[in-house]
C-alpha cells in the first residue's frame, strides 16, 4: 500500500459579513499554538496535538474577487496519513465546535455531513512533491523522541573518553543484493514517467509540454542530463533586459495589482512579524498570484513536469537539490485563472528564497512568469521578484505543524539511526 | 571590472582598508540637533574623510602611508537630522530605516535578554540616539588624542552637533592579533573583485556595482529638485528614467556597529569545566575544546588543515574547504568560523553551489579590540607550563573588554542580518539539533538552550549519541551598543553637507 501522505486543499467560499468573525477565531486557535496566552472560555478549540495522523494544517482566509467585491473563501491545506474519510474524522475528533468555524462557510449543513461538505470543495495539486514518502507523522516523531531520549541519556552523565570514541558501530557497508534491490525500486517508480509525459502531451499540448520543460531546466547544467539536453537544444536563460533592479524606489510602497482581480492579500510589511518565520525550525509559505490566461496550458504542464519529477524521481529529502522543502504543492484554481502555492519549509524566508534562487532560477521563472507582476528579469531581478512574493503572500491564521523542531535534515539524520 | 581612480577617491576608505599600519581606534558618537550646523559639519569633515584612492607611490616601491583615517557612517535618524525628506529615506532598505533597535530586528539578530537593546550603553532604547558615528584611527595614542582633539574643535564650531556624552568609544589592533578569548582574529576576509581584481563582486560591498546576482541592487535617490546644483550622478536605473533622480547610494555601503562585550574568564572556565567532565585538565584539552568551538586554533590555524593541534606556520591561510569533511571531524559544523562563512559545505548543496550561495552573504569585518586582556594570548599558542596555570584558574577581573565589531556589506538584510539569523543563530544549521554558534549566541530559556557538538569518527553530529556534546553553553557574548550606518560616498557627503531644505 502507498505509504506517501496525501495533501488536501479546501477552498469554500464564506457567507458574506461572516468573515471578520472567523477571522478572530482562527486566530485564537493559532495564537494557541504559537504558545501565545490566550484567554480560555468557551472559545471553539482545534486540539491539533492530539492528532496522530496530520504533518502540516493551515487555515487562512483569501480574498475572493470572482464572486463578488468584499467576499472571501477559506482556505484549508493539510498533509495527512491514510485515506481522506479517516483524516477528516480526526479533524472532527480533535475540533471542539466544528459549526463554530465551518459554519461561517456557504454550503456547510452541518457535521454530519462535513465528509461530502469538504469533498466538494476539496482541489487536486496540479504538483505536489512530499520530502519522505515512506515516513508518517507518527514514524517521524517518534524517531525525533528516539533521538532526543539518546541525548538526554548524554547530557545526564559524564562520559568516559571510550565511551565517546566507540559510541556507535560502523553502518554496514550495503551488500550487492541491497544495492541491487534498490535499483530496481528506484526503476520501477520512475517507469510511469513514460505515461505521465504522453499524459501530459495529450493533455496540454507538444509545444507547452517541450518548451515548458526546457524551460525548467534551462539552468539546470549542474546536472549532466541537463546540460546535454540543454547544449543539444541550445536551450538558454535569455539575456537579462537590465543590469539594474525593476523595484520601485519607495521600499515600503504597496504593491499595485496589475490586473483586476490580483488579490493583494495585505499589506506585506504589515504580516511579517506574526508569522512566525524563523520563530521555529518551520516555516510555512502560501502565494496567490493571477495567471496570464494565455498561458496556462503551458504552466499546466510546467507543473504536470515537476508532479512527475517529484512522484517517480525525486530522492528522499531533496528537490532538484533542495533540502529544505516538507511539503510542497501547485494548484491552478479558478478554472487556470489564479496559482495558489503551498509549502512548508525549513529555516528563514530569505534563506529559502536564496536557496531556491541558486538551485532552480528557471523554474521559479517557468512556474510564475506569466503571473502578473512578476518582474521583467523574471527570478535574477531578485529584489523584485522577493517584492512580488511578499505582496502575493498571503497570511495564514492557523499554522500547525506535528515536528515544528525538526528540519528536513534532522529528519535524514533520524532516519539513520 | 576594476574600479576607476576617480570611483576609489569617492569611496569611503574604511571599506576597502582594514587600516592595519593604524593600530589606535576612536570611535566618536554624534547628535545633529540643528539642521544649519548638521550641513556645516557634515561639509567640514567630507575634506578630510580617508578615501579607497591608492596610496602614492615612493621610491623603492614603498607605499606612503597616511598617518591617520577618518571615515564616518550616518544613521536613518542622522540622515533625517540632516534634511533628508521622508520621500528619500524611504528609498533607503527598511532595515535601515528601521534601525537596529526595532523589534524586528532584535528578533533577527537575537538581541534579546542581556543583549536587549534596552541595555544597550550607546544608541540603545534607553540612551540617546546616534546619529553618526566618527571612526578614527591613527598609527599611535598621540595622534589618535590630536586626532580626536580636533574633530571636537570642529563639532565644537557647529552649533548643535555634539559628541553624545561620554561615549567614546577606543578600540585597538593588539600586536599579537589576538581577541580578548586569545584567538587570531580578522582572518579569511572577503576580496573586493573590483579592487583586487578577484574575489566577490564589488555589489555586494559598494553600492552601484553588480552583486553576486550579477544585478546592481536598489540604491537611495534623491529627486532632482533637492540637487539643484547637480553634486550626485543622475541614477542609471531605466525602469526608473521617467523620474528625474540622482542617485545618492553610488560608491556608498552600509557599515554595522555592535560593541561585543565578552567575558573572557566564563569562557575558559567553561572550557576547563567540560574538559573535566571528560577526565582531562591538561592545558592542551582545553584549548582543543575552545578551538573546536572557534574553528581555528588560537594561532588562527584553520581545523580544517590542521585537526590535532595548533599548526602556526598554518595561521594565515584562507585557502581550504570543508566539504571534504561534511561531518564535521576535523572542523565541527557548528563551529563559529564554519558556521559564519560555510565555504564550499553549505548542507546539503554540492560545493560549487555552496561557494556561490556563500559568496552572496560575506562580510567585511572592520572590528577593533577594547579593554585590556585578561591574560597573555601567548601561554595559548604555547600550550605551555603557563596555560597549566592560567586557563583553568582563570578570575574576572571585572573590567570590561571585547570587540567593537564593525561590517560593511552592500545589503544589511541578506548580508549581515542573514548570516546571524540563518547561520550564526540558527540552532539546526547544517543538520544540527540544538547547536547555535557557540561564541557569539545567547541562549536565553530553556527551550533554546545550545551544545556544542563535536562529531567524533563513526559518530557524527546529527542524531547519534557518540558525538561529544557540552553542558548548555552559556553566554559568553554580549551587546552593549550598536547603530546601522550608512556610509555614504565623498560626493554623497558633499551632497548632505550643503542640501536645500525641503519642508
């Protein structure tokens, strides 16, 4: 049985004038988790550490343009173990007043058919990458206690000099027969990229699927695949336009929508200290651009690529070479015509963009060039495209994570032991 | 691309010299109260400000150099004093128009507890603000006193500038090089590319050049109708031709002050103390503990080359790696020269990727020693019959001695301020659980209590339980005081010094 935690993405609408309501609820509850005192009562309450199956929640409330001025929707995005049905019905398990949240939102009738209620709002990613397909939230923290009784068991006693240099066996070296077990583990799960490609084609067209892909990788050379394909191809990063930085001299001006409809979904100078991106070991990201309508067919398949990559390629712990990425997924929403992106990643924003920046320039170019407000130069005008993240970040009111202190790195090192 | 001669007299000379024939330092702390007097000073001093220009030339091949510098860096609140209009500090970075003191920043660069800038002595909540910073050094105390003499005489001539009581600060470049913990300090210094022809790009220390990116990031401008008289160059930026802009960042930077108050004696002690905990109380285990935690021996020998023991002959050199050792056997990851400048072993990434993601957060550091030491850095490097006596008997003696530690980069925000909350301050740096830097961190509760953990073979950092781990560190640093500066060009003082009121 495929052990991979999924990720389910619910977006319902909220009753108009219900908004600012559940706002402050949501908020209660993530000021609990934040460890903020908040005062008791009979305040609705969401026990996510009595879960055992959830890695990563967020509730945030976006703007919702398409259905009329003043309207928003909520946003739920987790990742979880197991079938869809049993996560929903922890979800309710460990929610205090379900109605009290939930309620705020058009269609909602109830608890009892919270199952079908969410499964109607629920979104597919068109890209989804997961860190550890084979770990689950319990598996993962248990590894974390393992290791954290290992060092209290250290701490508490003076070692000898033996003690230190022979603390640990030697790790076996692997046999032929592991080495070739894993092969074919890894051949069997990258075969369906032959399916995914035709897919892919079929869906979204030869030209979208070639150029958007060499798009990918068009900074990629540090891979030999990809330097070859990309000299047979002469498949280049075009020239920059300018040397200079396309940021508007005023550091702290708003950012303006380009297009009716580019939600702004507050003002990012004003977000940054709530939330809590280098509090913790985690930190999460969620955007919300427009797309050109022209283009979606192609960011269609750019992502249809990187869901390919990331199933049947990815090694554990790393994407094309990032090591700081849980959780991450794509979802075009509103008929292709808004790109929502959700992660949950390790360490600064700032470093996490940087390492992004180095590691996959063209990617983040293929992925959100043709949202508007993305700068000319695209990712290399970094003070902008850093800008133009901010402004289409929006905040979430609720952040949990199951390990909040474990990077993605811990976890390699975990699992070793 | 080499700077032009004309570019180097513009540019400020503290940022391309660490000033080493100067060994004497003062540090003067300045208040603008007076909008006419702020100009004429700041027009009196822009004379006299050292600048990159090369030194002339003698005979016999010896450079003439000066026999003093002053360089001077003015804060957000100096540049208001002095007229700049909110519709030109806003195109300063918001961490310098922020300053150092705010929330934000505090929670970025861990100044917390006893490092909270509400303790601060100098340019704290609680003191006066600074407003600009007066660095001067001179090759003996002599000159530094005339040196010192007459830029008072000068603050003394214009009326409500004054020198912030009782704030000057010394600073000295010890002939044995060492800090007061009895390291080899200021080694592994980044080259400027378009000074010495290699090394970083010159963006990322000298506003109006290509950085790492290859991108010349955003500068302070002036609109044109407060430069009537054409002082700045016009901005080259396109996106910005519309607008009718002078570009007053050119050939500036940004410098960091922070007065780092270091208890010396808690240091050694600590050392003694987990050395006995392992059994030993030679001298020699000692100071191998305090290098794994610095990263270097006290000659400034880099780990990294010489593992077991203190190589001087090894003390200069800046040309090794760590990527042959991801461990961390030889240098331990979390040490504080590893951590603050990772090289090519940034985990998890490749090295070439390293170095270059490496390359876009360096620091030039410009620090200086106060205080007399506690004790004679020598008995370190001899590991001697001496150091038997002094490390582990080590007293305070209750004066007060550290480094006031000054950075110039090009980007507070990415440079500066990341390498202490991404690097430095960051408990999991390269796959750690609970280590931050173990010199310049203050753990302050529980939760974010610090080890230092020294992989040994077999047993590596990370999760397993053979590594050596230390009691929680406790502090060994403090901040006392600290400004974000900008140190602005010749011209761009020039500018200040006679710009037209504009209410």
């Amino acid at each position: 049985m495929d052990k991979t935690p999924r990720c389910l993405t619910v977006l319902t609408p909220i009753l108009p004038g219900k908004d600012a309501a559940l706002r402050a609820r949501l908020r209660a509850i993530g000021d609990d988790i934040n460890g903020k005192k908040v005062s008791a009562g009979t305040r609705p309450d969401i026990a996510f550490v009595r879960s055992r199956r959830i890695h990563f929640a967020r509730f945030a409330i976006l703007n919702d343009p398409d259905r009329g001025p003043g309207r928003t929707r909520l946003l739920f995005a987790s990742v979880y173990d197991g079938p869809l049905d049993e996560h929903l019905d922890e979800l309710v398990a460990i929610t205090s007043d379900v109605d009290a949240i939930w309620g705020a939102c058009e269609g909602y009738t109830g608890v009892n058919r919270f199952q079908s209620f969410i499964q109607a709002h629920a979104c597919d990613a068109n890209a989804y990458y997961v860190a550890f397909r084979d770990e689950s939230a319990s598996s993962i923290t248990s590894a974390i206690d393992a290791r954290r009784r290992r060092h209290a068991l250290q701490d508490s006693h003076t070692p000898s000099r033996d003690e230190r240099t022979n603390a640990r066996a030697a790790i076996d070296s692997p046999s032929l027969f592991r080495s070739l077990v894993a092969a074919t583990r890894r051949v069997v799960r990258a075969a369906p990229v032959v399916t995914d490609v035709v897919r892919a084609v079929v869906q979204n067209g030869f030209g979208n699927v070639y150029h958007g892909t060499l798009r990918i990788t068009a900074s990629l050379d540090r891979y030999r695949v990809f330097r070859v394909l990309n000299w047979i191809t002469r498949n280049r990063t075009p020239p920059r336009k300018s040397a200079f930085s396309s940021v508007p001299i005023d550091q702290r001006s708003a950012f303006a929508p380009l297009v009716t409809g580019d939600e702004i979904p507050a003002e990012w100078t004003a977000i940054a200290p709530e939330f809590r991106e280098d509090a913790v070991a985690q930190n999460q990201l969620t955007l919300l651009t427009v797309v050109d309508p022209a283009s979606v067919g192609r960011v269609r398949a750019v992502l249809a690529a990187i869901d390919s990559y990331a199933r049947r390629l990815s090694p554990p712990g790393s994407l094309i070479g990032i090591s700081t990425i849980h959780f991450v997924r794509w979802l075009l929403i509103d008929r292709g015509r808004r790109l929502l992106f959700i992660s949950d990643y390790d360490g600064s924003w700032e470093s996490y963009i940087d390492e992004f920046a180095e590691m996959i320039l063209s990617g983040l170019d293929a992925i959100w060039e043709t949202s508007y407000g993305m700068p000319p130069d695209g990712a290399r005008d970094f003070p902008a495209f850093k800008r133009f993240l901010r402004s289409h970040q929006v905040p979430s009111d609720i952040f949990f994570a199951a390990y909040p202190d474990a990077t993605v790195l811990n976890i390699i090192s975990d699992r070793a032991h | 691309m080499r700077l032009t001669d004309e570019a180097l007299a513009d540019i400020q000379g503290v940022i391309t010299s660490g000033y080493r024939h100067l060994p004497q330092a003062a540090y003067l702390f300045v208040r603008m109260t007076d909008l006419t007097g702020a100009r004429r000073w700041l027009s009196r001093i822009s004379a006299s400000i050292t600048t990159s220009r090369r030194w002339p030339v003698e005979r016999a091949s010896a450079n003439v150099k000066p026999q003093s510098a002053i360089n001077v860096g003015i804060t957000a609140a100096g540049l208001r004093a002095c007229g700049l209009p909110s519709r030109v500090l806003c195109t300063f970075p918001s961490e310098f128009q922020d300053g150092i003191t705010s929330p934000e920043r505090s929670r970025i660069l861990g100044d917390t507890g006893e490092s909270a800038p509400e303790r601060w002595e100098i340019g704290g909540l609680r003191s006066d603000p600074v407003h600009a910073l007066l660095l001067l050094f001179a090759s003996d105390e002599t000159n530094l006193n005339a040196l010192c003499a007459a830029q008072r005489a000068i603050l003394e001539l214009c009326d409500g500038v004054v020198e912030l009581r009782d704030s000057m600060q010394r600073g000295y470049r010890p002939e044995t090089e060492s800090e007061p913990f009895g390291f080899h300090d200021g080694l592994a210094q980044p080259r400027i590319r378009g000074v010495d022809g290699r090394g970083v790009a010159t963006g990322e220390f000298i506003l109006g050049y290509e950085n790492h990116y290859g991108l010349i990031p955003p500068t302070p401008v002036v609109p044109r109708d407060l430069d009537p008289s054409e002082i700045l160059p016009p901005l080259s930026n396109p996106y910005h031709s519309m607008e009718s802009l002078a570009d007053l960042g050119k050939n500036g930077s940004y410098l960091v002050y922070r007065k780092l108050q270091q208890d010396v004696a808690g240091f050694w002690q600590f050392m003694a103390r987990e050395a006995a905990r392992g059994g030993r109380t030679d001298p020699t285990t000692i100071i191998w503990l305090a290098s794994k935690c610095v990263g270097r021996w006290p000659s400034g020998a880099p780990l990294a080359l010489a593992p077991d023991r203190d190589a001087p002959d090894l003390s200069e050199r800046d040309d090794f790696f760590y990527s042959d050792d991801p461990d961390g056997l030889r240098c331990p990851v979390g040490a504080h020269v590893r951590r603050t400048n990772p090289r090519d072993a940034l985990k998890p990434y490749p090295p070439r990727q390293s170095l270059s993601m490496t390359d876009a957060h360096r620091l030039i550091r410009r620090g200086r020693v106060f205080g007399p030491p506690l004790f004679d850095p020598g008995v370190l490097r001899r590991a001697s019959i001496d150091a038997r006596e002094t490390l582990p008997e080590m007293r305070d003696d209750g004066q007060a001695r550290g480094v006031h530690f000054f950075c110039v980069n090009a980007s507070l925000k990415s440079q500066f301020e990341f390498v202490q909350q991404t690097w430095a301050n960051n408990p999991r740096f390269g796959g750690l659980n609970d280590n931050m830097d173990p010199l310049t961190s203050s753990p302050c509760d529980e939760k974010t209590a610090s080890r230092m953990t020294i992989a040994r073979r077999g047993a590596p950092a990370g999760a397993g339980a053979g590594a050596l781990r230390t009691q929680v560190l406790p502090r060994f640093v403090t901040v006392k005081a600290g400004a974000y500066l900008f140190l602005p060009s010749l011209t761009a003082l020039r500018f200040l010094g006679r710009a037209a009121a504009d209410t």
